[in-house]
C-alpha cells in the first residue's frame, strides 16, 4: 500500500528536523548538545583548517590586486602585508587570550552591553559575518569554476557555463552538509600541503623567469616612474589603494573561531587554557607569515610576467593569474594539475565557510530567544543558507571581481570590531601603550572600511539585507517565543525552601507584588487589598513574591529565589530575572513538583491599554502580568488539573 501524502510530508519534516549536523554539535548556550570533550589537534594541524579559507585566497588575490592596482600591485601588497602584521595579526592574538573559547570578538563586545542596544548590535555583526561567510562560499565556487573554465582541456565546452558551475559547487556543498558533514582537520592538512607545495613551484619557476630576463624588472620600474613618479608617491598612491586588496587579510576570524579544535596543554582547563591560547597565538603568527610571504612574491611575479591587459574581465588571468602562469611556464599537465587543487581547496574553503555559518548563528540567536524552533537544527538552516547563495550568485553574475568589494566589507567590519574589543579590554586592564596601540590599528581598519564602501557599497548593501533579515526573523520568533516558560533551572535557599515547606501543609497561597518602598505599610496594605478583592479568609497562609527585572532583552537564564522575613512578620520570596510573568510561572511549577500541592497566586489588574502593556512586557519584561503568566502557565502545563491557579481582583 502506498504511503499518504501526509505520511510523506512527515517523514521529510522528521528527517529536516533530524538533530544537529556534525559540524554544529559544538554549539554554546541553553540549547548546545553535551558533546564527550575532544582531544583536539596540535596547532599545525588546525592551521591547516583555517588555511583552506584564508590560503586559498591566493587563488584570486594576485588577479584582484592587480586590477585594483596595476603595476602598482606589488607596493600596495607591502602596504597590506604591513597592515596584517602590525595590526590585524596583534589584534587577533588578543582576540585569542580574551575569549580562548571560539567566541571571537563578537562575544567581546556583547559582553560590554547590555539591554537591546547591546543585543541589537551583536545582531549587526552577525549580518557581517552572515556576508563574510556567505561571500566566501559564492566567491570560491565562481573562482574554482573560473579556474575550471578556462583550463586548456575545458574551455571549449565549459566556455559561458561559468553561472550554471558555480551554482553545481554551491548545490554540491549544501547537498554534503544536508547528507552530514564532518570537520576533516586531515582533509585540510593534504588540501594545504598539495596546494602550498605547488605554489612554491609556480613561485619558483615565476622568480627564475623573472631573474633570467632582466628587462621585465626593468620595464616595471620604468612604468611605475613614468605613472607615479616617486616612491613617496608610490607608497601614498598605495596607502589609498590597499583597502581594495583587504581580501588578503581575511582567515584571522576563522583563526579564532577553530580555538577550541587546538590540544593545548595537557594541564589546561575550560577557565584557564593556557596551552591553547599559546598554541592559538602560534597558529596566527605561522598562517599569518606564511601568507604574507606568498602574498608579496606572487603579486610581484604575476604583475611583471603577465601583460596587465589579461587580468581584466574576460582575461585569461582574470581571477586566475597563479594558475596562468602554471600553465604558461609548467605546461598543460602540471597546469591543469594547479587547477584541479585550487578548485578542490577553493571548494573546501567554502565547506568551511557553510560550517561557520551553522556554528556561529546557534552561538547567539537561541540564548536572545531570537531563532525560530526549526532553526535548531542544520538541515533546515543549509537549505536556507544554500538558497542564499544561489542568489548572490546570481545577482553578482557568479564574478569574483564584483564579490571582492562585499567580502573585504564583511572581513574588514569584524576587523574594526574586534580592533575596538581589544582596545576597550586592553584599557579595562589599565595597559596604557597596548591601548594606544590598538586604538590606532582600530583606526586603520575603519579608514579601510569606509573607503572599501565609499568605492564598492555592494558589501554594505548585502550586509544590511542580512542585518534586516536576521533581525526581522528574530524579533517574530522573540514575539512567536514570548511565552515559553524560558527559565533553565530554579535555586532557592534554605529560607525560601522552608517557607514552602510549611506553607504546603496548609496551602500554597502567593500574592505577587511589585516591590516599591518595602516598608511595613507597603505589605499591610497589600495584603488588605488581596483579601477583600478576593474574599480571602484572615487565616489564609499567604507568601509575597516580588520578582526584580535585571536585563529584559535577556531570554533565559537561572532563576534564583531568595526568602527573607521583612518587618518581623511578612515573608517575601524576591527573584530577579529578564520577565516577569515568565519567573513567577517558573516558580510556581516548580514549587508545584517539590511539593505535590497546586499553588494559587493572586494578582492586581494593571492599569493601560492591552497592547501597549504587551509591549512594556516583550520590550522592558513587565505590563500586563496576570494573564501573561497564566497564558504562559498554560503553554507550559496542558493538564489544567495540574496547572497553578491564577487570580486576578
């Protein structure tokens, strides 16, 4: 018999909803999956990992810089190199000391605001680094199908697919993530080692022409004389010009983000790793040199052996130079060989890129109560992500040279982001000249970051979509969330414990209030006032509870109950949390399970409209807490025998 309609769409939602993927399981928050503690890897080895996203940049960098800079390329590279080994490089190792768990300089900030403005800004950053990773995996696949394009063998019959092959990688990429990926630290080691390994050939042979013919030296020089006259101007022409060449600076986010992947010590702990964070700083320092090294060799031979007129658009070195000078000087095979590694190290750099995506978006949006209940789990989120790109591609016309301005906006923000952190940490710890230090590499990054945009605002515009996305869906699935009980756990002292004790014996009777001056007349008169609205009986046993609100754009968190005896006769359990209605609800449920009695609470109306009190709630965590509380109750608790009696007078 063959299955229903609903019975299939069942199965597709179950298996949607399947879990986490591998590559998310590491996830932090209320919502992360215990995970058994990894051995991790030593420190080369997760270079390596990194490496994919921040080596395989060499396969387009050469190309870009040289139409951004022409003959000008290799200065405005030096300018560039000095950027990253002065400024981001230092940056980043404080990154790595400040928050050796992977958080990155987002947490940095985050834990510097609080309230919506903190949340509301930590949820920009996320739109960049949406960009950052985004643009990474739509800007790989079109360089690794340029790369296939115009290899000798192909470009017959792959000559204009360009569009249709980038989106086939993109597709590739998200079907491995929907089927299950796995971080492969050792796939990385090979892909790095193979494509390093042939580059030092490509770099060797290229040096040996240069160096054999003397003239091509000779003509460079004479053209940046006659274009730029001299080297104050080169170098001032350069300053400008390098912030178009940012590309080459990208991986250090990364670099951060696989910190909890590095073995350490093996006396390091979750509070202090301080192996790790050593070993962290070494994995930054080497990929950081290493890059460097190749990016000024390779703009310097790509730049004197290739006519500039081959790196513009439609150009056999457009997006490709490392790989025309493979096969203008090694042949056919040793080219096509280059190739076959770019595409394969490019393609994975963009497996990397879609990992950091699934880890980072559930880092942050579960704990703000801001990602809808699908979001949780992977499959949903690659369909999702990989969708995406198939539209960036298609609006960017799958070119890696109009990506280049949206990705060096997305690396550079996180740069002046975390610039910014380690100066503000840097002056929290009193360190006057580290201070100084940073405050002017932040300066650097954001000069860098207004001129990318000023000249290419295609990153600020993809930015701001994924701004206003993530933002928009938060805020519904906050609203949708709003009354989820949202407490992780309740801790009440040994006084809270012993007024439950004995008032289950007579009857658990609470009356919330909202804490004003705490004097003997404030609970005199509430407690008349509850009586006679409710027509209690004298004899009643009554507890108040009075709940502070700390930071309402919180979502969950612990609560703690502190019981105390005010005024010689009135007992008060007071808790502080981010709402309200969601507090007392958790405390009366629990109360309800340690007890085996149904507690009742009592409640005043509140005076204003319905709707501007339900926005003092999602907004500020109070307004109309009555039947908040008792909507949030009955979400919580379906079996009305069992749920807390609320009353209202």
């Amino acid at each position: 018999m063959a299955d229903s309609p609903g019975a299939g769409a069942g199965r597709l939602r179950a298996w949607l909803l399947e879990g986490l993927a591998d590559m998310a399981r590491n996830q932090q928050g209320p919502h992360a999956v215990p995970q058994p503690a990894h051995k991790g890897q030593r420190w080369w080895r997760v270079m390596c990992l990194t490496g994919v996203d921040y080596f395989s940049t060499l396969g387009y960098q050469p190309g870009i810089a040289a139409l951004a800079a022409g003959l000008l390329s290799p200065v405005a590279t030096v300018v560039l190199v000095v950027v990253t080994l002065a400024g981001a490089l230092p940056v980043y190792r404080r990154v790595a000391v400040e928050s050796p768990h992977g958080e990155g300089s987002i947490a940095m900030l985050e834990r510097l605001l609080s309230f919506w403005q903190g949340k509301l800004f930590v949820l920009a950053l996320l739109g960049f680094a949406a960009t950052d990773f985004l643009i990474t995996i739509t800007l790989s696949a079109a360089d690794a199908a340029t790369h296939l394009v115009e290899n000798p063998h192909f470009t017959n019959a792959l000559h204009g697919e360009q569009m249709i092959i980038t989106i086939v990688l993109i597709a590739l990429l998200g079907a491995v993530f929907l089927k299950g990926f796995l971080e492969a630290i050792g796939v990385a080691v090979v892909l790095v080692a193979v494509y390093l390994a042939l580059n030092v050939v490509v770099v060797g042979v290229g040096l040996w022409h240069v160096i054999t013919a003397a003239h091509l030296v000779t003509d460079w020089t004479h053209g940046l004389t006659a274009a730029h006259g001299n080297v104050a101007a080169m170098i001032g022409v350069s300053l400008v010009i390098f912030p178009k060449l940012a590309l080459g600076m990208s991986g250090f986010e990364t670099g951060v983000a696989v910190m909890p992947h590095v073995k350490g010590d093996p006396g390091d702990t979750e509070d202090r790793p301080t192996g790790r964070i050593r070993d962290t700083r070494k994995l930054l320092t080497t990929a950081a040199a290493i890059m460097s090294a190749f990016l000024i060799v390779t703009s310097f031979i790509t730049t004197v052996l290739i006519p500039q007129s081959e790196f513009k658009a439609g150009g056999p070195a457009n997006g490709r130079a490392l790989a025309y000078l493979a096969h203008q000087y090694l042949g056919a095979s040793f080219g096509t060989v280059y190739d076959f590694s770019t595409i394969a190290i490019l393609w994975f750099a963009g497996a990397s890129a879609m990992a950091g995506l699934l880890n980072l978006m559930p880092r942050y949006l579960p704990r703000y109560g801001m990602a809808p209940q699908w979001a949780r789990a992977v499959r949903p989120m690659v369909l999702v992500f990989t969708l995406v790109a198939f539209l960036v591609t298609w609006l960017f016309d799958a070119s890696v040279d109009k990506q280049g301005g949206a990705y060096a906006t997305g690396v550079l923000v996180l740069m002046s982001s975390a610039a910014i952190a380690v100066t503000i940490a840097s002056r929290k710890a009193g360190q006057r000249r580290w201070t100084a230090g940073f405050a002017v590499i932040a300066l650097v990054f954001l000069y860098t970051t207004v001129v990318n945009v000023a000249e290419r605002p295609d990153g600020v515009k993809i930015g701001a979509c994924f701004i206003a996305g993530i933002i928009l869906v938060s805020l519904l699935s906050r609203l949708a969330r709003a009354f989820e009980l949202r407490v992780t756990g309740v801790d009440m002292d040994d006084m809270a414990q012993r007024f439950v004790r004995d008032a289950a014996s007579r009857g658990l009777r609470f009356i919330a209030n909202e804490p004003g001056a705490r004097d003997a007349a404030e609970y005199r008169d509430k407690l008349r006032q509850i009586r006679h609205d409710n027509d209690l009986p004298g004899a009643d046993d009554l507890i108040f509870l009075e709940v502070t609100v700390t930071d309402p754009s919180e979502f969950e968190a612990a609560l703690v109950v502190r019981g105390q005896v005010l005024h010689g006769r009135y007992r008060v359990l007071s808790l502080e949390s981010a709402s309200i209605a969601n507090s007392l609800a958790a405390l009366l449920l629990h109360v309800r399970d340690e007890t085996g009695r149904v507690p009742h609470i009592y409640f005043e109306w509140t005076e204003g409209g319905p709707f501007r009190n339900f926005l003092r709630f999602f907004l500020f965590g109070y307004g109309e807490v009555a039947p908040v509380t008792r909507e949030v109750l009955r979400e919580a608790e379906p079996d009305r025998g069992r749920r807390p009696r609320v009353h209202v007078g």
